[in-house]
C-alpha cells in the first residue's frame, strides 16, 4: 500500500517528476508515525461517528526535492511509500522532549486517492543522526515551494485582458488618410 503514492524504482527510490532535484536524502534509520483519522464524528447524525484513528508506523529511508517530501519503507513494512507534496505540509512542529529524542510532527493536506485523510498528522524521527539540520532544510524548501506556487498562480491570473484601443485624437485625418503616413500614400 503506498500512501500519497511515489513511483519507485527497483532499487526502492523514487522515481523523480519532470524538473525534481533532490535536496538531500537520509539512507537508513528514518521512523515515521502517521495519524490518519477514520471517520470524523458529526453532531447531526444520530449514529455517531467513531472519530477512530488508524495508527502507521515504519522504518525506511527520506529523500527531500525541491517539489516534495518521500518516504520509502524498509521491507515488509505496513505501508510502502508516502509522498508529501510541500505545499501540503500544513504546519510544522519541531519538538524537542525532555525525555527522548527530537522529532518533528507535521499536519497533512490528502491528495485526492491518496490514502490519507483530513486531519492526518505524521511524526518523523531520525534514529542515529541529529535532525536538526534537516528540519531546517525542509523549512527553507517548502517556504520556496508555497512562494512559486502563489507566484504561479499570480501569473496566470494577473495576465491583463485585451481591449480594443481607442480612438486616438492625436492622430490626425485628412480624407479618412491618417497624416502620420508616409509621403506618397493614397487612399
């Protein structure tokens, strides 16, 4: 089950979108914990929605692009990729326990089919390696992604709409001949 799916290659990385870079890669150790809620419970129905959530976890690897977020699992996992478009990364939460290890909790906008659900959260934790740095990292990127998606759409809505020009009362006429022509021009 891919979540938010990635294509992937043999080797199980992803497989980039026209015009990716790769940012960096974490190759081992990667722990990610998702929040997906089931059903959200609604005051109007008289059945009552659990408002249950359905807990993921794996271990596998993380590449960050200059377009998204994936994540890979280790074999046999319970779920095989999950693949965050920047943009939608809601809010980020740098979180440093006193007790344990620094994480990062993040909230997630579901693509349409993905396999997520409004309201999804993640944690991501890095085994052997500080984080710190790649949090940064990913600040700095999905901040560049949300600006040249609102430039983007900027663009295509600011372009002006076409007109007819007015008449010009500069423009001089002398015979339905406008004076401005050159020398020899008749009608």
């Amino acid at each position: 089950m891919a979540l938010n799916w990635a294509m992937l290659n043999p080797n199980r990385s992803p497989v980039p979108l026209p015009h990716e870079m790769t940012i960096t890669k974490v190759d081992s150790g990667v722990d990610v914990s998702l929040t997906i809620p089931d059903t959200l419970p609604t005051t109007t129905s008289s059945a009552g929605g659990s408002g249950g959530n359905k807990k993921l976890k794996a271990l596998g690897k993380i590449w960050l692009t200059d377009q998204r977020l994936i994540f890979t699992t280790d074999p046999g996992s319970i779920f095989e990729s999950l693949s965050i478009p920047l943009h939608s990364i809601l809010s980020t939460r740098f979180e440093q326990p006193t007790f344990g290890a620094n994480y990062l909790s993040f909230d997630v906008k579901p693509s349409p089919d993905g396999g997520l659900a409004e309201g999804t959260k993640a944690e991501l934790r890095f085994k052997d390696r500080a984080m710190f740095e790649f949090v940064s990292l990913l600040e700095k990127t999905r901040e560049r992604a949300i600006y040249m998606k609102r430039q983007a759409a900027e663009d295509d809505e600011g372009l002006p709409t076409y007109t007819l020009p007015a008449e010009s009362s500069s423009v001089s006429m002398v015979g339905g001949v406008p004076v401005e022509n050159p020398p020899g021009y008749n009608a």
